[in-house]
C-alpha cells in the first residue's frame, strides 16, 4: 500500500517521469508462476522416466533414504570417488536436460539451475520410481538392503 502511494504521489509531480515497470518491483502474475512450475515438473517427470535402474537408485538412497555417499557407494560396490563422479554428471545431466526444455519454452528469468533443483527434491519424492517399494526391489535385485 505504500509503495502505490508513493507512486502515485511521483506520478501526481508534472515535471518527473513515470518510472519503468522493471524498476517498480511489481511482482509476476501467479499464472506465470504456475506456468513454468508445471513446465518444470513435465520436463523433469520425463527426465526420470528416461533414468535407468542403476541412476533410480543412486536418486533414491541419496534423497528418500538420505544415505551419506559413502553408504550408498558400499550398496553398490564402488569407491566413494566414483560415486561422487556419477552423482555429478547425474546432476549435470539434470541441468542440462530440464534446462533446455524449459528455455526452449520461453524460459527467461534468472537463475535457472537454482530454478530445478530447488523444485526437484519434492518431485523425487512423489515419483512413483522412487517409492520405498520400488527401491527395496532394486536393493533386492542386487542381493543387498539399505545399511544399518
């Protein structure tokens, strides 16, 4: 309320310019927002859904079960530094792969990588790939369970 009052009283002054909208602050309409969250959401179900098994897992111990990189290197038997490199170009690939979806869409607000992997933690966790169930069948697969 008080930012239109203060404009309204530049406004009212003759001889000062109107101010560029950019520099008002006036915040997006809620159906750009919803735009681009669901944008989001539909780029990333696809990226999931063209994970394999081996990368649904790693996903999932990490972010449902929030095992360290050293415990989930043990479940699958490598060495921790290898686990670091996968995890890196598995996120990488998320960047690169949602982000170009969602520039290809119009996106143009800043910051996008913080864009995806804010909103990606909730989508993990409601994708049905990774439930516990789904999980525990690929920790079954291999002959192993989550660590104690």
């Amino acid at each position: 309320m008080f930012q239109n009052w203060h404009l309204s009283q530049l406004r009212s002054r003759s001889d000062d310019q109107a101010l560029p909208d950019e520099e008002i602050g006036l915040p997006l309409p809620a159906q750009s927002e919803d735009r681009w969250h669901d944008a989001f959401c539909q780029a990333a179900r696809d990226w999931i859904g063209e994970l394999g098994e081996e990368e649904v897992l790693l996903l999932g111990l990490r972010f449902r079960y929030k095992l360290s990189q050293r415990e989930v290197a043990r479940v699958f038997g490598i060495h921790e530094g290898n686990l670091a490199r996968r995890t890196d170009k598995l996120q990488q690939r998320c960047l690169e792969e949602i982000g170009q979806r969602l520039e290809e869409q119009g996106w143009t607000g800043d910051d996008l990588n913080g864009f995806i992997l804010t909103e990606m933690g909730a989508l993990l966790l409601d994708d049905p790939r990774l439930t516990a169930e789904h999980l525990a069948s690929l920790l079954g697969q291999r002959g192993k369970s989550l660590p104690t």
